[in-house]
C-alpha cells in the first residue's frame, strides 16, 4: 500500500535545505547543527520503523472494518468530506490525551524535545507511537464504515500539512485564516515551554477544536522552545526512550498499584508526594508564587 509520506520526503529536503540556506543568509539562530542531525536521526527512524508499523495498524483497521456498522461509499466526495473532519478529529484528542497521559506523551515527548522551531523539527518523530496504540484514537472509523486504506490516506494528509507550520519565517496569515487552521503561529504555541503555552494548540490541520475545547491560546510573547526540563543530549536513541526509561525508573520505586498507575497513565509531572509538578499545579501556584520547572522532561 502506498504511503504518501514516503513519496513527500523529496520534498521535506528541499524545502529543509532552503530553510537551512535562508537562515545563513539572514544570520538568524534557527537551526543549530547537532539538534537538526538529531532531528533528521529521528525522521529516519521514524519512516523505517513505520515500514513496520503501518502494516500492523493497517491490520488492526481491517479487522474492526469487518465489523463495521455501516459502509461509507468512499468514491462520493461528501465522504472524503467526512472523513477530513472525523479524521482531525481524532488527531485533536489524539495529541491533547498525548499531552495529559504520561503514557500517550512517552511517545510525543519526542517532537517536542527540539529547542529549535523549524522544518527540522517537524521530522522529529517518535519511534514508539505506533507500538504504544496511538492509532487507537482512529480505531472508530472504520467501525463507522471508513474504509482502512481511506484512513491511512487521511492520516497521511493531515501529517504533510502539519510539515510547512514548523517555520519561524511565517508570522501570520490573514485573519480568517488564523480562525480556522492550524498556522505556524498556533503551532508555535504549541512548542513553547512558557506556562501560559503548555498543552494549547493540540489541532491538525484545524484550529477549531482548541477554540471549542478551551484548549486555544493566541502566540503572545515568542515562545521558549522545549520542554520545561530539556535533555543534555542529541543521542536519538535516548531522545526515543529517555521518558519510557524514567517511566520505569519510577514504577519500580513505587509503592502501591494506586501510584503504578498514576506514574503511567496520569498527567506528565504527577508524583505522589508533590515533589513534581503537573501543568494544572504549575498554573494553579502561579497565582501565587513564580513556578518552578517539573523534573521530568514535560
């Protein structure tokens, strides 16, 4: 089966490569040489494990699709239609539940772990998402009657949009633009490590759904790209598995099965004794004191 990520990547260099030479010109401080090796490392990874990885989310998809409760007529363009929104959607909740489970964001951590904000880092990718059922978020629509291949297709689509935003050379787009789609600018949001931008932005391609679910911040001040504790290295295997390590670290100091599960599926900075820091108890403390950075890579 074809995958169009595969047939973009051409692209993704030059465009990356324009950037690179667009930046030295103008002497800015986008790119920074190991960050973007460890980056592209990442991208590389990514596609060769997603060889592997999209068969078996391809499977799983068809076997729901045998017991799908209706069947969309995928050669009737109202249902390419349907599908675009079904299918960002469910990237919306994907990537906000990413942000808000520590299990979900072991995985993500890892496009978020770039001080940068450029093309580069668009292409830092998990190795991990697919093996940890991230494609579960999708896994209803082709109970509904979408075909697998369509939502495959779908997935691949909104991921080629998502491509061009990671650019500090677009400030913003006119103002009915800015309204409805995800644009560097929401998207830069969405990478900054400030408190006021923490878990905002989550959309794909549309921005409608932080608006409808109170998760949309406008970009202010310019963001401080990474995370509230940023890795010391650019070794891609550690930037893949530094959060599932630390995941591990704490369930086996842990002393009950109550702090087992929050250590894995609750929100990335939980600890039992207060020591961490969540993103609600970082705002919530901000009213009174200056918060401090969680000691996990959140």
């Amino acid at each position: 089966m074809d995958h169009l990520i595969h047939y973009a990547i051409p692209f993704f260099v030059v465009l990356l490569l324009t950037e690179v030479i667009v930046t030295a010109i103008h002497q800015k401080d986008y790119y920074e040489k190991n960050d973007t090796l460890g980056s592209l490392s990442m991208g590389i990874g990514n596609v060769i494990i997603g060889l592997f990885g999209k068969v078996l989310v391809f499977g799983a998809y068809l076997l729901v699709y045998e017991y799908r409760l209706f069947t969309v007529d995928m050669t009737r363009w109202w249902a390419w239609v349907l599908l675009f929104f079904a299918d960002d959607f469910s990237y919306y909740w994907f990537h906000r539940i990413s942000h808000n489970s520590r299990y979900f964001w072991a995985s993500h951590v890892v496009h978020h772990s770039s001080q940068k904000y450029n093309l580069g880092t668009a292409l830092r990718q998990t190795w991990t998402g697919t093996l940890s059922g991230a494609f579960v978020f999708w896994i209803w629509m082709p109970f509904f009657g979408f075909h697998p291949a369509a939502v495959l297709t779908m997935q691949s689509l909104s991921l080629l949009y998502q491509f061009w935003i990671h650019t500090e050379y677009i400030r913003t787009l006119p103002a009915f633009l800015e309204a409805v789609f995800n644009t560097p600018s929401h998207h830069r949001v969405h990478h900054g490590s400030d408190l006021k931008y923490l878990d905002k932005n989550h959309g794909g391609i549309l921005i409608i759904w932080d608006r409808l679910f109170g998760t949309f911040q406008k970009e202010e001040e310019h963001p401080t790209y990474g995370l509230t504790k940023n890795l010391d290295t650019h070794n891609p295997v550690r930037i893949a598995f530094h959060e599932w390590a630390s995941i591990s670290r704490d369930i086996l100091a842990s002393r009950s099965i109550h702090h087992t599960i929050n250590y894995l599926f609750g929100p990335p900075g939980w600890s039992p004794d207060g020591s961490r820091r969540t993103t609600r108890q970082l705002r919530n403390e901000s009213t009174v004191k200056k918060p401090s950075s969680r000691t996990t890579s959140r």
